[in-house]
C-alpha cells in the first residue's frame, strides 16, 4: 500500500488544505464545532449569514487561517443527512478535490466520521477515493495541466479506518488506470500498445497476462472478432489476465470490449459521432482497472480478464454488410451493420472465456446509443440470464456508488435476430437495440451465469462538470471490485 495515505487522530494536522465535510442542518456537530472554536465563531457566522448552508456541492473556502496548523479550510456541503448516499457524498468530495489540486504539491486531510447513514469506514474509503480520482484531470496531452495529484491524503479520525482508506486509494488509482486508457488518443492507444500496457500493470501488480497475436487469435477460431479487426493496419489482440487467490474455488470472467477507435466501419458514423470513438474500448479498460486492484488488494477469489482489442476502420479489406461470420463457438452471423460490431468482438471474447473456465461472467462494454436514449448518462444498464448474479452486482454497484438499472431480456427479442442465411443477424431493427444486443451476446455465454453492462453513457463526459472532468470516467472499476469482493 502506498504510504500516501494516513490516519491522523490529531484534528489539527499541518497541511495545505483541511477539507470539513458539512451536512445541510442546524448546529455545527462534532469536528466542525471544535473546529469553530478553534477559529473564533468563523463557522457560526457563515451559518448565520447564509454563506454556509451545507447544500450539496457547495464549496467554502476559508483561505487564511492562522489558528490551525492548516493553511487552508475547505468546507464541502453534502446535502440534507436523511438524503445522503455514497453517489452524493462522492461527488461532494470530488467537488473538493478539484478546488484543491490545481496546484502541484497539495497535501490534503479530511475529516471523516459517520455522516447521515454513512459509516465511518464508508466514509473513509469513498473520501479517499474521491480525492484520488478528483485530483487527477484529463489533460495527458497538454503543456500545463489543470489538475495534479495530491502528494498525501491524512484522514482525521481513528486508526481503524486506515484500511478502509487505503483500499479507497486503490480504487482511485484503478479508476484512474481506466480513465487514463480511455483518454488516450487512438494513435498512441491501439491494440498492440494497449496490451503492452496491460502487461506492463500485470507485471507491476503481480497478475498472470497472456496476449494471444493475430495468428493465435486465427487458431482459435475467432473468426467475429478477427472480421472486425482486418480493415485496419493495426492488428487484433486478446489479452488474458488471471488472478488466482481462490485456490480451487469457481472463476469469475470480466470480459471486456476494446475496440481502440470506431469509424464504424462501412456503416461510417457521420463527424460527431465518431470525435470521441478513442473511448469505445472503455469496457477493456474498466477490466485493467478492476484487475489491477483486485490483485493489489490480494482479494481470496479467481478472477480471470480478458479484453478483446480491436480497430474497425473502412478500407479496401474490411468486412462488408452481408458477409457471414464463422464465430468460435460455431454460430455463424451476418453482418447487417458493421458499426455493430463491439458484439462481434464479444462473441468471441464470452466464448473464450467460457472454454478456459469461466464459472460467472460479467461483460462490459459501450455498445449501444439506444441504452442512452433508454437510461441516460449516468446509468449503467444490466442484462443477465442469472437474476442472482445480478442481484448481487447490483448490492455492488449500490455500494460503490455507481448506477445500473436492469432490463429486460424477453424472449422475443431474440427472435429480431433471426437471420435467412445464418444463425443470425448481428442486429435487430431500430427499436429495443440494447436489448437485442444483449440477447446476441448471449448466445455465446454458454448458459453460464452471465450479466452484460452498457456503459455506453456513464463511461465517457462529454464535459467538465464541478464534480467531475470531462473525458473516461472510470464507470463500473469500483462496482467489479466490490463484487468480487463479495465473492470471497
């Protein structure tokens, strides 16, 4: 664990920025009321003028105070306690992080204790996290950057809670892993650079990694995933990462889709569509992320990742609307749409992940707008054949803050894939598309328990928000460890 991260039972520690979590109530409970006497009624005064209320997102900034140790106070609301959940006091705490790290060299201490119905250790873990990730921007390319890491994170309470705080770094640090990836520009992350990276975090956590070439991938058989990949001069790659701490316990599989940039293939998507196409293998960067800090927690489970990595650009070579597809399990798939073909890559990928011993997968993948048109941006939508499993990634998702909705997986949605040629088409018709993709997924999970993630929406903003930057938001890492967690 990095030595970042520390617990201080003193309340008056020497560092650049005191960050006060407050609550949207009367009266200034425990830290904040010493803190208030220490600072001669400071608070009080703010409360009485209205320039305190504790609202969520509110940001006070107390610039100069010289009867602390601290040379700045940040007072971060969250909110009315009887509406406090771990997405809001995230976000809070993200708000604060960016007011602090504009600046190189901030070091940061946050008063953490039970806050509405939040836990400590809760509270401990999530503040770390947000500091972690909300002090790091999106700027990888720019002469001067508009955030910067803290250089140390002290949590002001008891010395129990520095587990729970360092696991939160972890997190971070994963979540920022996957944010990093999906940022990266489609000329430097393709899919022979994205596996280097992958081996190079293998290496550096302690995880097993194999990356199958073009020709391995051929001997396979992974004749979908390998149909997307050859209009494009980089070629294909599948990346398996392995955690064993289960011993002879069942494998969890989280499979991922990396397709490195979308043109969309002969199906081209028009300009707009296709400026933020880097971001189409945030699936596969989520599984780096989660991997990385399932092995750096040491969790007692078997977990397998696997990222499928592709290109799909439209050249002289590349597969074309009508062809039929040989995918490794032995469907066979015509192509109606070549922009559909994050489900091409993932057919292959399931079925890989089935035959070297999955017992329990999750897939993720940024497949399809229609989940944004259904849930939004900020929603993650859930498709499964296992109500248990995913009943059980939804406690996760709850407790790591993140938002997924199931939805529906009716039969008949199967049957709009019905192919005259083939087993199938790789699309369905205009209406319910998350679910027909869902439903073509499926069919090579080998009815194992199986649950599909759409994170077309929440794994990628638009824009900067001030509770967030723009660009690869890490969305599902935290919800991945904490169901593995669950596992062991």
């Amino acid at each position: 664990m990095s030595s970042r991260i520390t617990v201080s039972t003193e309340a008056d520690p020497a560092v650049d920025w005191l960050v006060v979590p407050m609550l949207q109530e009367d009266g200034l409970p425990g830290f904040a009321a010493d803190l208030d006497g220490r600072l001669g009624g400071v608070l009080t005064r703010l409360r009485e003028s209205e320039d305190l209320t504790g609202k969520s997102g509110e940001v006070v900034v107390l610039p100069d105070v010289p009867p602390i140790a601290a040379k700045r106070v940040l007072l971060a609301g969250l909110g009315k306690a009887d509406k406090l959940d771990v997405p809001g006091f995230e976000s809070s705490l993200r708000t604060a992080a960016r007011k602090v790290s504009g600046k190189e060299g901030q070091s940061v201490a946050v008063a953490v204790a039970a806050y509405g119905d939040l836990a400590a250790e809760t509270v401990a873990e999530v503040a770390t996290r947000a500091m972690v990730v909300g002090s790091v921007g999106q700027d990888l390319y720019r002469k001067e950057p508009g955030r910067h890491s803290l250089t140390s994170i002290t949590v002001i309470g008891d010395e129990a809670l520095l587990e729970p705080a360092q696991r939160g770094e972890v997190v971070g640090e994963a979540v920022n892993l996957t944010r990093e990836v999906v940022n990266r520009h489609p000329g430097d992350l393709y899919p022979e650079t994205f596996a280097k990276r992958a081996a190079v975090v293998a290496d550096e956590v302690g995880l097993d990694c194999t990356v199958l070439d073009e020709k391995q991938l051929a001997d396979e058989k992974m004749g979908s995933m390998l149909a997307v990949a050859q209009g494009s001069d980089n070629p294909a790659r599948l990346v398996r990462l392995a955690h064993r701490g289960g011993g002879d316990g069942p494998v969890v599989a989280l499979v991922g889709k990396g397709v490195t940039f979308d043109s969309g293939g002969l199906s081209l998507k028009p300009n707009d569509g296709m400026v933020a196409m880097k971001m189409d293998m945030a699936g596969a960067g989520a599984v780096l992320g989660a991997m990385a800090a399932i092995a750096r927690l040491n969790l007692p489970v078997n977990v397998d990742g696997y990222m499928g990595l592709v290109e799909n650009m439209p050249s002289s070579k590349c597969y074309k609307l009508g062809d039929v597809l040989h995918a490794r399990n032995g469907t066979t798939i015509e192509v109606h749409n070549t922009d559909a073909e994050g489900r091409l890559v993932l057919a292959d990928v399931l079925a890989y992940a089935v035959d070297h011993g999955a017992d329990r997968l999750v897939d993720l993948a940024t497949l399809t707008g229609a989940c944004m048109v259904a849930l939004g941006e900020e929603v993650t939508g859930a498709f499964t054949n296992d109500q248990t499993l995913c009943d059980e990634l939804t406690v996760a998702a709850t407790k790591a803050g993140e938002y997924v909705w199931q939805m529906p997986m009716h039969d008949h949605f199967g049957e709009l894939l019905k192919s005259d040629v083939a087993d199938c088409k790789n699309v369905g018709p205009r209406w319910g598309g998350a679910v027909t993709a869902a439903k073509f997924l499926e069919k090579f999970v080998a009815e194992k328990p199986w649950v599909h993630l759409d994170i077309a929406g929440p794994a990628f903003a638009s824009s900067n928000k001030p509770n967030r930057e723009g660009g690869g938001t890490g969305a599902m890492v935290a919800t991945l460890v904490e169901l593995v967690t669950a596992e062991g």
